[in-house]
C-alpha cells in the first residue's frame, strides 16, 4: 500500500501531546508526594537537565544523552511520580534555557508539549510497569536487573514511536519514513542500555554517592561529546571554505591556461593510480591523488604571458616559474590543507640527481609521493597539445622517461606507469577526457578534511 505523505497539522500534534501530558498528571496526586522530596529525585533532575542542554544531537528524533540513564534510575529506585516529573523538569529547562540563548540551535515553542509527552509519558509507563513486576530495585539482583533492561528498551521504543508520529502531525510528511527504525543508532542504544543496567547495578550495590559520581562521569562525557560534535561541524564548515577557494583558483587558472583543469585531473589520475601500482596504500594513494590535483597552484602568481604560453621565455619568467612549487606550498598550508600535500607540492619539481628546483633536493630526500607526481606530470605534458612542443604518442613519451630516469625521474616510478600503460586504450594513455571537477569530488575530500582534523 502506497504511502500517502500525511498534511500538516501543527494544533492536532500539540493538541494530542496535551491530552497525553494531562492523561499522565494525575500520577502526581495518586502516589506518594515523598517522592519529589527524594534527594535522589533532586540529583537526577538536576542531572538530566544538563544532559539535555549539552546532549549530542544524531540526525533524526533522537537525541543520546545522559538523561536517559537519569530517566531509568527514576524508574528504578524513585517511582513513577519522580519518572514523570524528572523528564518535564529537564525539558522545560531546556526549552527556557535555548529561547533565552538565541546562539543556541532554535527550540520552537510546539516542540516543547512534543518533547514533554514523547519523554515524560514513556518513562511514567516505564516506572509502573517497573513498579508491577519489581518494585523498588534494592539489591541489584541480576533478574530484576534484566527487567530494567527490557523496560528501558520499552522505552526507547515508544519515545520514538510516540515523538514520530507527533513529529509528522506537526510538519507533514510520511508516516512510514518517521517510523522507519533508526538501524545506524541500535549499536549506540543497546550500549546506552548496557551502561544504564550497569550504573543501576552499582547504585544498588554502592548507594547514593556511587550512583550520583557514576551518572556526573556520564553527564561530562555528554558534554565532551557534544563539543566534538560542534567541533567537528566548524571543521567541516572550514574544510569546505578551504577547498571551495582551492577548487577556485584551479579555474581562475584555468581561465589564463586553458589546459590547467584538464592537466591537474590528469596528473591526479596518474598519480593515484602509480601509487596503486606500486603496492602503497589507499590513503597514500588518494595522498598522491590530491597533490596532483593541486600540484600547479603556485601557478597564479606567474605572468600572464607565460601562462598565455606566446613568444620566448625570459629569465625573469624563469625565475617567476622556479618559484612557484614555494608559493603553492604556502598557499596550501595557510588555507588549512594538511602539511603532506603542501610539501608533495614544494617537491614536484625536484630532481632525483639534484638539479632541480626550489632546493635542490636528490634521491630520497624528495617525498615519495613528489616523485610520483613528477613522474605523472611529464608524462601529461609530453602526451597533450602544448605551445612549445610537439605532440608525442605514449610511446614516445615513455621512451623520453625512460630516458631521463635516474637523472630527472624516479626509475621505479617510470616503470610503475609502463606497466599501469601497458593495455590500455587511448583515452587513458592521453587523458583527453580527464576532468577537474570528476577529480575533485569535493564532498568526500570535505569529508577526509574533517576526518583527519578530528582524528
């Protein structure tokens, strides 16, 4: 049966959550007041509330906190009365705590009779069905321990059925997609699960202060959790900034040199590929992959007339062309690309016999990765059009490598790219077609930044 996306309805959600929250209040009048006077009952609200404020948001209408825990040791050793009141004190907090701080992610005000019923209405259900089958969690008996679990995972259940479908009566939207389970969050609720059984478990064994230091341990590494999150989400704000300015300049290149795109796709190509040949790993490869993309970013700083490739070379343009692995490697580093790229890119230009430039390098004292590059990039020049030179066939370009290798070129780089050759039809050994921004993939080098930046 097809799904039909269901209308907005924002009145009916909060209308529906309200009859939820006044079916659940008479709890406070029918069980023993004492329970809102248990420090106990103090402890974890004033847990749960900051857990909430610093949780560590997931896609979805979930969120993983320490309030969780706080929740089902309400259930545990309090009772219902304290099972429905902590998570509406924590909400309501939360709720008045982000309004007031507008530099916090925006709470609207349907949201919070939403929040209130899809959390204080399961943990109440929760504590009476605990309350039936156990009572009061006194000596963490390992059976009455299990029931715990098998309630707190009622919980999760119903939290999120009841908050999906609440959540498509607010904004629209399908049933079946709200309600679809969350099966990239099930390692991190059974875990969640696990580590509540287990603080429930030493609370009944160790008493108050134990269970108050266990869930203020929990309640921090929320917190730290939660500036991972916002650290990794300006990480990935700045990554995108830094190679959206990158991925700039190659066309503004490319705008003076109409063969720079196409040249940087094809030397990344070959440069991945080489490295792949030689046995070297996936992210050695897709080290050598970015630095040929990004190998002639130096270039923007030369003359326009040796971009425009007319008339002789003079020495000044020479010396302006010498320089520009320097100037690449610095752009590279100040706009935040990691340290390895900028020196493959300083070393592009190095010779094995140590003749070349900007210092001179030899041997194995220029990076691995620059000498694969360089390899990569004679081919690319030699085998496509160029204003200097004549055209040559693969074979020729692989006969004038072989060549120079020992001397310019890496020898075992050389042979690498013969044997990745070898078969091949003409439009990978040309790389007429190679294309900048197939190369470039910027979402998953986004990624990569923020991955290496966090690790």
């Amino acid at each position: 049966m097809k799904d039909v996306p269901a209308v907005p309805r924002p009145r009916a959600a909060v209308t529906a959550a309200l009859v939820l929250l006044l079916a659940g209040s008479p709890v406070l009048l029918l069980v023993a007041a004492d329970e809102l006077y248990d420090p106990l009952t103090l402890a974890l609200a004033v847990g749960a509330t900051v857990s909430v404020l610093f949780a560590s948001a997931w896609e979805g209408p979930i969120d993983i906190s320490a309030a969780f825990v706080c929740f089902m040791l309400a259930v545990a050793f309090v009772g219902p009365a304290a099972a429905f009141a902590i998570p509406i004190v924590a909400e309501v907090v939360t709720f008045v705590v982000r309004r007031y701080r507008r530099s916090q992610r925006p709470y609207r005000l349907p949201a919070l009779p939403l929040n209130l019923a899809a959390t204080a209405i399961p943990n109440l259900l929760a504590a009476l069905l605990y309350g039936e089958l156990v009572g009061t969690l006194s000596d963490g008996h390992p059976a009455d321990l299990a029931v715990l679990a098998l309630v707190a995972v009622g919980f999760l259940v119903l939290n999120y059925v009841t908050l999906g479908t609440l959540v498509v009566l607010l904004d629209g939207g399908s049933i079946r997609a709200s309600l679809r389970p969350p099966r990239e969050l099930l390692p991190s609720l059974a875990l969640t699960v696990a580590l509540t059984v287990s603080i429930a478990g030493v609370f009944a064994q160790l008493g108050l202060a134990a269970g108050v230091f266990l869930v203020l341990i929990i309640v921090a590494f929320t917190y730290m959790s939660r500036l991972v999150v916002i650290a990794r989400e300006r990480t990935e704000q700045y990554a995108a900034m830094s190679w959206g300015v990158l991925s700039s300049l190659v066309r503004a290149l490319d705008r003076r040199d109409g063969r720079t795109a196409r040249h940087s796709a094809a030397v990344a190509a070959f440069s991945r590929d080489i490295a792949l040949e030689c046995g070297m790993s996936k992210r050695d490869a897709e080290l050598a992959h970015t630095a040929g993309l990004l190998h002639d970013i130096g270039r923007f700083a030369l003359p326009d007339r040796v971009m425009e490739r007319h008339g002789t070379l003079t020495q000044d343009d020479w010396e302006a062309i010498h320089q520009h692995p320097e100037l690449g490697a610095d752009l590279l580093r100040d706009l935040g690309v990691y340290g390895p790229v900028a020196e493959i890119v300083r070393a592009h230009h190095e010779r094995i016999d140590g003749r070349g430039y900007p210092r001179r390098l030899a041997g194995d004292e220029i990076p691995e990765i620059a000498r694969i590059v360089a390899v990569a990039e004679v081919y690319d020049t030699l085998t496509t059009q160029d204003t200097y030179r004549d055209r040559m066939t693969s074979f020729q370009a692989m006969t004038e490598l072989r060549r120079v290798a020992g001397r310019q070129l890496d020898e075992r780089y050389v042979e690498a790219l013969a044997s990745l050759l070898a078969g091949r039809g003409m439009d990978y050994r040309h790389a007429d077609t190679a294309d900048f921004d197939s190369e470039l993939a910027i979402e998953g080098r986004i990624a990569d930044s923020v991955a290496l930046d966090t690790s």
